[in-house]
C-alpha cells in the first residue's frame, strides 16, 4: 500500500503508543518496532515515532533522534490523556519536541498527537508520585486551563481516549493511500 519504504518505531510504556503504532502498521503494511529494541534508526524514507509523554518529555525521543543527520521524513506522534483540539496540548506538545530534538529536525517533522489511555492502579511508583505533585500543584493554581481541568477530571480514574479514526492524518503524511479506519 505504501509507495515509499516506511518504519512505524513506537515507545510505550503502558499500551496505548503501542495499539495505536500496531493498528497504523496493519492498515498502511508498514513495519512496526518497539524503540526497545533498536540502538540506531533505520534507513527508511518515512519514520514515524510514536511515544507515550510523561514528566514532559516524550519517551525514548532523545536517545533516538537526538543526534539524528538522516533525511528521513519523520512524523512524530505523541500519546497522552490531553486532548488535541486544545490550543494548550498543540502547545505542549511542540514544546516538549523542540526541547529534546535538534532545530533542524525539529523544523523539517511532523507532529500529531492522539489521545491515549491511563488506569491510575498500573502507573509505576515513580509516575503515581508525579502525577500526585501534580494534583497537588494544579489544587492550588487559580485560572486553571481545559488541559488543568481535564487532569482534575481524570485523575485516579481509569479513562480510554484510544481512537483509531485519528489516525487518518497520520496515514496521509506517511504518503498511504487513504484507508476505512473503521474497517479493519
């Protein structure tokens, strides 16, 4: 289906990268890799990394592309609770890339972000502890944002915001044809 060679790399820590880089892998015939287990990106024309975000930074990003020369098209899909069609996320986010990639690379990707999943019983100990910091600094903010609220609205629930229909987009910068997300 792909014209171009494509690798979908993903790094997950609780699922949700994982579901959605699997899912793409399926409906576009791309090759899909954990970032575990790679030391140096493959020669492709297309790479698409998707990432869970935690304690603002996307996982596994610098090690990956932090010194990155190739040309590549890259797509970088961050996952996580925040909702994409805030002003706030898309700000986040693009925050969090350009602090871990080098400008050029930075400049020349793009970026997606897709809502992910989090069941507060599984975190690890360290996450359980950030994300209570994080309650506890947001309890005392006034004028919190829909992103503040949100976490407030969430926290200590098990939530699922997977949805593969979001996809699309992705498929189109990857250079796919066009493909029923909800048919497969």
């Amino acid at each position: 289906m792909l014209m171009d060679k494509v690798q979908i790399i993903y790094s997950s820590r609780y699922g949700s990268a994982k579901r959605y880089a699997e899912k793409l892998g399926s409906l576009t015939g791309a090759d899909v890799r954990s970032a575990d287990t790679i030391t140096s990106l493959p020669e492709a024309d297309t790479i698409v990394y998707i990432a869970g975000i935690y304690a603002g930074g996307m996982r596994g990003l610098k090690r990956l592309f932090g010194s990155y020369k190739g040309n590549s098209h890259i797509i970088f899909v961050s996952v996580g609770i925040a909702d994409p069609s805030l002003m706030e996320t898309r700000k986040t986010i693009l925050t969090v890339a350009e602090r871990q990639l080098p400008l050029a690379l930075f400049s020349a990707s793009d970026f997606f972000h897709l809502r992910g999943c989090i069941d507060y019983s599984k975190l690890s100990l360290a996450h359980s502890i950030l994300m209570k910091l994080m309650k506890a600094q947001l309890k005392g903010k006034k004028n919190l944002d829909d992103t503040d609220k949100a976490f407030l609205e969430t926290y200590g629930q098990k939530v699922d915001f997977t949805d593969f229909s979001t996809l699309s987009p992705i498929v189109r910068a990857m250079g796919a044809d066009e493909v029923n997300i909800w048919s497969r």
